[in-house]
C-alpha cells in the first residue's frame, strides 16, 4: 500500500501530468509548481528545487511551493531545511494537516521528539484518527524513552485500525525491547498475518530467532522471506550468510555475500566477511582483495588489515605483510599477537634476531597483562555489530575481546585468541533502518523503487545525460540517426542513447537547460519554423522532467518533417513517461496491480501507451534498423498486459541488434510471466553474458 504522503504527491502530479499543453510564453507560478511536482514524482529533487525556487520568487506568499520544497529537502536529508520550509509554508497556511506530518518527520530526524509530537497531534487535530501522524507520534515517544505513551499510542492505533500492520511490527519491536519476547513474536505474526509482503516482520522476528542457535533454521527462512519482498536490501543477505554459514551452507553463504557486495558495493560487512570465507577455503588472493577493499572503505579497520597480515605472510609476500602488521602494532602497542606474527615474518625472512626479539617481548606482554584486543565496530558501519563466528554464540555487547585473559606463553593458545578477536563474521543489526523507514515513510525515496522487485530493464530513450545498464552496453547504443543530427551541430548539446537517463544536480548545469529553452524561443520567433528547433527544445523540456511540452514540440517537429523518425521516437518514450507518471498516480493502495499484468488496463496510462506504441511503430517504419524502437514497443506491450506481442517485438529487437542484452533480459521477464522456464532461463543466461548483471539474480530465484 503506498503511504499517505507518496498518495498526496502522486494526485497531485497526476492532476499536473494529464495536461498535454505545451506552457505557454510568460509561464506563472501555478504551472511552474505543477512541473515541479513532476520531477518530485520521478525523485529528481535538484531539479524539482529549482522549480520551486522560481515559484516562491515569482509569487512568495503561496504555501505551496514551500510545501514542497520541504519534501525535497527531506529526500536530500537537508532536515533542518526541511523544516524550516515547512515552517514557512505553515506561517503561509496553517491549515494544511500535511505541512505539520512533514516537519514533524524532519524534526524526528534532528532529534527535537517534542517537537515533533507537537506537530503530529496539531496534524491530528485537522485529520483526527490518522494513522500515519499516530504511528509517527508513537516513534517519537518511544525514542524519547516514554515506552508507556509508545505503547498506549501503538495500542489506540490497532484499536482504531486493526488492519494497519505496520502498527503491530512497531509495536513487536518496542515489546522486544522490553523483553517480551511472546508478546512481541504474537505482534508480528499478526502483521504477517495482515500483510504478507511487508518484509518488516520477518526480519524483526528473524532477529529474535537468531539470538539462539536453535531458532537458526527459523531465522534463515524469515529472512529468505525478507529478502524475496527486498531483494535489493544488502544488509538481508548479509544476515542470511550467517546463517548459512553456521549451518554448514558455505556455498550459500558465499552466494548471499556476492549477491549483497553487487547490490551494494559499499557494504563493508559482506565484503569483510566473504573475505574470512575465501580465507577459510584457501582462495587467498581474492581474500586479500577483499580486505584491501574494507581499509580502502575502512582505513581503520584493523580486523581487515591483521587478516591481510596473515594473508600476505601465508602467500609469502612478507614485504606487504610487515608493512601491514607495523601499522597494527602502531595502533595496538600492547597487543602480543601482533608481535607474534611480525616475530613469524622476520623468522621467514631470514631476521632471526629480530624474530627473537619481537617473541620475547610478545611473551612478556601476554604475561604481564590482558592483551588491549582490537575494540568492537563503533561506527565503521551504521548498525554493525561483532557476531563470534565458528559455532560460538553470540556476543551481543559488540565485544569479541572479552576473552583476552586466555593468552598464556603457548603460541597455539594465542592463536586462538586471535582468531576470536579478529576471525568473527559480522552481522548487520536487523532493527538498525527499521525505526528510520518507519519515520519517513511515504516520503523518502520513489514508491516504485521501494516496492520494486524484479522488473524490466527500462525503455530507451534520447537524453543529453544518458546512460545504459552498464557500461559494456553504452557502447553498443548506436542509431545512425542521432549520429547524423550531432554531425549537423544543430542542437546545443551533443545527443546520446541510454535506458538510464541521468540528470546533472549541478544547479549550473540544470539551468543550462533552462538558458537553452529561452535561446530556442528567441530563434523560433525570429526565423522561419525548422522541426530541428521544435526537436531540440523538446530534448531540453525532457531533460527537465516537463514531458507534455517536450510532446507539443515534438508534434510541431513531426508537421514539418512527417519522416523525422527520431522525433517519433523520441515522443513515443515522452508518452511512455507521461503515462508511468500518471498510471503509477492512481495506485493508492492498489498494490495488487502490476504494470507487469495489464495493471495500466483501462486508464488514462494505458492511452498514452497506446499512443507511444503507435509512434514506435512509425520510428522502425522510417528507421528498419531501429532495434530500440522495437525493444521500447514490446516494454509498452508488457505494460498493457499483451505479453505475446511483445514476445515478437524483443524478438524482432535481437534480430536486428544480436548483442542486445537487455531485450533478452526482458524476453526472458516475460517468459517466466508465462510459465516458461526453460525460455525464460536460456534468455537468462544469455543476458547475463551480455552483461545485464540483474539476470543471475533473476535466473537463481527461478530454479
């Protein structure tokens, strides 16, 4: 279900995407935020800024602009400007409920509760009974410590709204904290219960089977659930491969380990962690690729640098091994263990008297007194806490040195003691973002994306700022056509192909485009119509988000030019995007309706796709060698729910580009809609050698 505040924009926008008018010569400050709203719906805040900006300059006393300028910020996590918009716009119009809820939310995330729970309940007073100002109220609460107001808030919400799950994962969570564990395991499995595909519960009640080995086989089939509903969330598989781990799934582990790296680069759990576990199986030097990647991310992570210590020195690389255990004992003077393996390095490398010195002084260190240890992670990664690893239960102090006394002068006991302070897997604590995508909801981020779980590979399009699925692949993204309009210097920006059109955030570069609409207006009025004109301010109102006069100057360019087939290419993708904008509008709750099957069927969307799907058909017309046009065809069949024509169409797409890979990415989605796995999988695997990472991702949940 979308959250109330993603239901506010989304009417909004699609009140401002259905017009098809092109904005007129002196543009006022309604229209200016109407477009704004736009390109707040597709998350292009800067932008969305800019347009706001020139609103509030235009006509200052409107709340409106304010209001979502506000939003935009909280999307940036600019909380203080945030709220200090919302303010504005309050001192504006102090009748608006939602005004109130998002400053609330910026103030929940500056730390100022009272305050916020100040604006929620004078929210509440003009939308008495909601549950998101409730829900959001009873957070606040609970991070102020004031668990008995939480949880009478939490109780009024369910008594009010006995099917709100949300409510019932929040409530579990703050009866676990007060350890009441039945309690809090009847709270989720209640919500489980209301909303299968939220993954919350499972991951919180996960969380509390993994406090015990027993509940282990439990945990990891929560948290299989989780990762099903989120497989985008890294930290899930993060989780997931402890559990393997322990369970003597060293395959599976690895597995959720690279999957979680893929998903997020930066995650330095799982990229530590699949370093201990190319240790463990000897794979050396991607185990030192590993560790090198954590201190590039950490520089301070001295559980990486000792295991590339030991790493080096095993592979005989004593020069990197020595610089790396100098650096240890630089931080650590009092940690015998390290003198121990420089005492091992020194002795490979021929310095027995050195070896000698440090092992003695090792040795007299561990006798004399408790080894300092390597502190708990505080703060190398939000949320990340020391799991004791090969069979050990769980320290859940974060302190995995607490065992230090164990060192004696046998070098195999301190070996051991090593091996707990600096060999133990790391896991991601599974409530640390909860409470935050609780506060923010409906506000941060794309609905879509939130929601979104394995889908097509988006349309392409023509963009100044464009970009493909990867990088093999922009390469290959070639049209003649566009060729030959660079060649002519025609437009004022260089024209390029790609499905992942980018907008520049440089406030400088945006009004370029801005600059550019005004220099093409001036032309256009002073000399004799070119549809390359219409064409290129058409480019830049795209750019911008402002799709329905990109539309109008497209048409304009066509009835000079009745064979550009760029422009109808160009204007099939704007009516594909006019009708995702407004399509995606109308889904308040309907979280049951896939685009992926026919969703669209029946809207105003499912026009504009028509439109666009004719304008297709007219571009490969004029252009035979237009695979893109054939692969944008068969998305907006998928769309409209007519999976065998688009079969043909991402067909037809290989056939005229054979290294198109994410038309087989996309042939094999729809495929595996129609229960063909054998297709689907063989599509697949072909993808995936192209290079469109996601089909392996797709192709394991398949089997």
């Amino acid at each position: 279900m979308i959250p109330k505040f993603r239901q506010f924009i989304i009417l909004i926008i699609f009140i401002a995407a259905g017009s098809q008018a092109a904005l007129r010569g002196q543009i006022n400050a309604e229209q200016i935020v109407k477009v704004g709203q736009n390109a707040l719906y597709f998350d292009d805040y800067v932008l969305s800024i800019q347009y706001f900006n020139r609103a509030i300059a235009a006509k200052p006393y409107l709340a409106q602009p304010y209001f979502y300028r506000a939003i935009a910020k909280l999307n940036l996590e600019d909380y203080r400007g945030a709220e200090a918009d919302a303010s504005l716009a309050i001192e504006r119009n102090p009748f608006i409920p939602e005004v109130y809820e998002v400053r609330g939310v910026a103030r929940q995330n500056l730390g100022k509760f009272r305050l916020a729970v100040e604006d929620y309940d004078h929210a509440s007073q003009l939308l008495p009974n909601n549950r998101n100002l409730m829900f959001n109220k009873a957070l606040a609460q609970q991070q102020m410590h004031e668990t008995d107001s939480a949880m009478a808030t939490f109780n009024h919400i369910v008594e009010i709204h006995p099917g709100y799950a949300n409510a019932y994962v929040a409530r579990g969570r703050l009866k676990a904290e007060l350890t009441d564990t039945v309690g809090a395991l009847a709270d989720l499995d209640h919500a489980i219960g209301l909303d299968k595909k939220l993954p919350y519960p499972y991951v919180l009640r996960a969380s509390i089977e993994m406090a015990h080995p027993q509940g282990y086989e439990k945990a990891e089939a929560d948290l299989s659930e989780a990762i099903r509903l989120e497989p985008k969330e890294s930290d899930l598989y993060v989780n997931r491969a402890y559990l393997r781990y322990h369970r003597d799934d060293f395959f599976g582990a690895m597995a959720d380990y690279d999957y979680a790296v893929q998903v997020d680069p930066l995650n330095v759990a799982a990229i530590y962690n699949r370093g201990l576990l190319r240790m463990e199986t000897r794979d050396n030097d991607r185990a030192i690729a590993d560790f090198s990647r954590v201190l590039e991310l950490e520089p301070d992570d001295h559980r990486a640098l000792y295991n590339r210590t030991i790493l080096y020195s095993d592979t005989r690389n004593y020069t990197r091994a020595l610089a790396d255990v100098n650096r240890l004992i630089e931080r650590f003077p009092n940690l015998p263990e390290a003198l121990y393996i420089r005492s091992d390095i020194h002795r490979a490398k021929g310095d027995m008297a050195q070896a000698e010195r440090d092992y003695k002084k090792a040795l007299a260190m561990a006798k004399a007194l408790p080894a300092e240890g390597i502190p708990a992670d505080n703060g190398s990664r939000k949320g990340l806490s020391s799991v004791t690893g090969h069979g050990n239960t769980s320290n859940t102090n974060g302190d995995d040195a607490t065992d230090a006394s164990d060192t004696s002068d046998d070098n195999e006991l301190s070996a051991e003691a090593v091996a707990r302070r600096f060999t133990a897997l790391r896991t991601i604590d599974n409530d640390v973002d909860l409470q935050q995508d609780f506060v923010s909801q409906g506000i941060r981020g794309r609905v879509q994306d939130r929601d979104r779980r394995i889908t097509l590979e988006p349309m392409f399009a023509l963009g100044y700022y464009s970009s493909s699925t990867n990088s093999a692949t922009d390469a290959r993204s070639y049209i003649r056509e566009v060729d030959d309009l660079n060649a002519t210097r025609a437009l004022h920006f260089i024209v390029m192909v790609g499905n992942h059109g980018l907008i520049p955030a440089d406030e400088s570069l945006l009004n370029r485009h801005f600059q550019s609409i005004e220099q093409y207006n001036m032309f256009i009025a002073e000399h004799e119509a070119r549809a390359v004109d219409f064409f290129g301010r058409a480019m830049d109102y795209a750019t911008l988000r402002n799709y329905p006069a990109a539309i109008a100057d497209l048409d304009r360019a066509i009835a000079l030019t009745p064979d550009f087939a760029l422009a109808y290419f160009q204007r099939g993708v704007a009516r594909a995007e006019e009708a995702a904008a407004s399509g995606s509008s109308q889904e308040s709750g309907a979280s049951n309706s896939s685009p992926l099957l026919g969703g669209v069927q029946g809207t105003p969307a499912a026009l504009d796709l028509r439109m666009a799907i004719s304008d297709f058909d007219q571009a490969a017309k004029l252009s035979p060698q237009l695979a893109f046009a054939h692969y944008n065809k068969a998305n907006a069949l998928v769309q409209l729910g007519d999976l065998t024509s688009a079969l043909s169409a991402y067909r037809r797409a290989i056939e005229i580009k054979p290294d198109f890979g994410e038309a087989y990415y996309n042939l094999a989605y729809v495929y595996f809609q129609l229960g063909n796995r054998a297709e689907g999988s063989a599509n697949l695997s072909k993808a995936g050698e192209l290079g469109v990472v996601p089909s392996y991702n797709l192709l394991k949940r398949m089997h």
